[in-house]
C-alpha cells in the first residue's frame, strides 16, 4: 500500500508511536473552565504536532485531516459528530480511530454506551498495534466495576462530609430577656459556643467548593462527560440545600439573640436608672437627715447654753 510505503520510506515503525497523546482522552476533565487539561501547553502542542506528522505519514493528508476533524469535535464535545467521524475512520482500519471509537461506545459519548462494542473496538486497535488501547480497556474495565461509585456523585450524593448535622452544633437557648447578671453570662456564652461551631460548619462547606474537589481523581476519570455534568448538578444542588438549611437556622438564632439583647440591653438601662434614681433619693433623704440631725444638735446646744446663763450665780 501507498501510505505504508512511505511510511517505512521515512525511517519509521507504523505502530511505534502513532497513536492519540492521553490528554486528549482526558475527558471529565474538560467540563471544567480553567482545567489543566482544557489549556495545551507548549509540549502538549508539540506532542499534537507529531501526532499530526506521523497521522499524514501513515494514513495520507486526507486521513490524517479526518481524524484531527474527528478530534476537534470530540474536544469541542460535539460527541455525535466525532463519533461518526471516528467511525468512518475506525472501519478503515485506523487504530487511533478505533481506539476514540472504543472509547466513546464505552462512555455512551455520541452514542448509547455499550460495553460490548468497547471492548470489540478497544482489541481492534490494539491488535492493529495501538499500545493504549489495553490501557483503555483496563479503564473501561474499572469504569463498569465502579458504576455504583459513579452513580453516588451522579444521582445519590447526599453531602454527608460537609453537612450541619455532623458538627452537632449546640443550638442555644434564649429567653425573651434576662434579668440576672448570671443569666446573662450564661445566655452569652451559649450563643458562642454555637457561633464558633457554625463558623466551622461554614468554612468546611466551603472549603469543599467548587464541586469539582467533591469528586476523587480516581472516580472523576472513570465518569463520562454526561455524568460528569449531572454530578456537578447533584453536587451543587446538595450544597446549596445543605448551606440553605443551616442558614435558616443561622437567621433564626440571629433574631432570637438580637430580641434578647434588645430587650436585655433595655431592662438592664431601665434598672440601672431605677438604681441611680434611687441612689439619687437616698442621697437626698441622707442629706435632709444630715440637716435635720444637725439642725437639732444646733438647737439642743443654744438650748444648753440658755440654761447654763439663767443658772450662774450673781456676783
């Protein structure tokens, strides 16, 4: 054949090196904005670069453009396209073709997923000397043994490392006012106490943010773009649940303790004016006795000596 004389021509072996780099299979990972692997870096560039050189040695330009097509369009997820296009290609032989193909039936991308076609497709282009392809059949193979895993982040993620409840946070009582100094201390403390413990609560929910660190690595390889997209939705949702019925208990306990202080504030102003008023009064009472008792010293003195100049001898 033409192609495969030219390839020999140039010096090189035609399932050596021919085949898709990995980070073009890196699936889940490019649903998210700014992922590594959504950002070709120079190598990455170059690495395309040789695939494309070594795709036109072996298949011709007209192959070698259809399979980069092919490509782009899984990139850009326009799966059903890219999957008709791997498949014309697949069928003629094309191992790297074969192996997206395999692939894309085995993560119903562009198609119902189908375990059997994957594994046909996958031993294709391994058996026309593409050296990922038992990679990708072990991937596969991990990926139906751990549909449950996937399914919890998909359909039954219920957010039990980051929910309220699992920090037992103390609500605090709160009577409509207090009138004791040891109330008071009490009351405060209690408030707190749960402040400190929501604050932890707060700061762990976000900490698992944004969804994406909810899923492990190992986990997050297996999934398929669909299931990726509705993990991020179940993630997210369970988040936003979780954040919004704590928040109402937060609101809750804000109102309670912002009527308590109000009204505590005030009966305590409203006693310590009593307390001065009364002070004030019994100041002033002190005073009028002070006066009086000395008013009546004052008298009984004038009155002593009244008698002691009526009672003296007349020289």
């Amino acid at each position: 054949m033409k192609f495969a004389s030219n390839f020999h021509e140039a010096g090189g072996d035609r399932n050596s090196d021919c085949r898709l780099p990995q980070y073009m299979r890196t699936r889940a990972a490019l649903q998210w904005a700014g992922h590594p692997e959504n950002n070709f870096s120079a190598s990455q560039k170059m690495k395309k670069l040789a695939l494309a050189v070594c795709l036109l040695l072996t298949f011709g330009r007209a192959g070698a453009d259809e399979l980069a097509d092919a490509q782009t369009l899984w990139e850009t997820k326009d799966f059903i396209h890219a999957f008709q296009g791997f498949t014309r290609l697949a069928n003629a032989g094309n191992a790297a073709a074969q192996l997206q193909l395999g692939e894309m039936y085995g993560f119903g991308e562009g198609t119902p997923e189908d375990a059997s076609k994957a594994v046909y497709w996958l031993k294709q282009a391994a058996e026309h000397g593409n050296r990922e392809a038992p990679q990708s059949l072990a991937l596969l193979q991990e990926r139906g043994a751990r549909k449950a895993e996937i399914a919890y982040y998909t359909t039954h993620f219920d957010g039990a490392a980051v929910a309220y409840d699992k920090f037992a946070c103390v609500r605090p009582t709160i009577p409509a006012v207090s009138t004791k100094n040891a109330e008071i201390v009490s009351v405060n403390a209690g408030i707190n106490a749960w402040s400190e413990c929501y604050g932890r609560f707060v700061r762990n929910l976000n900490g698992a943010l944004p969804a994406e660190k909810t899923i492990p690595a190992d986990i997050l390889k297996l999934m398929s773009n669909e299931e990726f997209i509705r993990a991020g939705l179940q993630i997210n949702a369970k988040y936003s649940a979780i954040a919004g019925a704590a928040q109402k208990i937060a609101d809750q306990i804000g109102v309670e303790s912002g009527a308590w202080k109000t009204a505590t504030e005030k009966f305590v102003a409203e006693n310590n004016a009593k307390v001065l008023a009364q002070k004030t009064a019994n100041a002033a009472n002190y005073d009028q006795f002070a006066r009086e008792v000395q008013d009546n010293l004052q008298r009984k003195s004038e009155a002593t000596r009244a008698v002691s100049t009526k009672s003296a001898p007349i020289k």
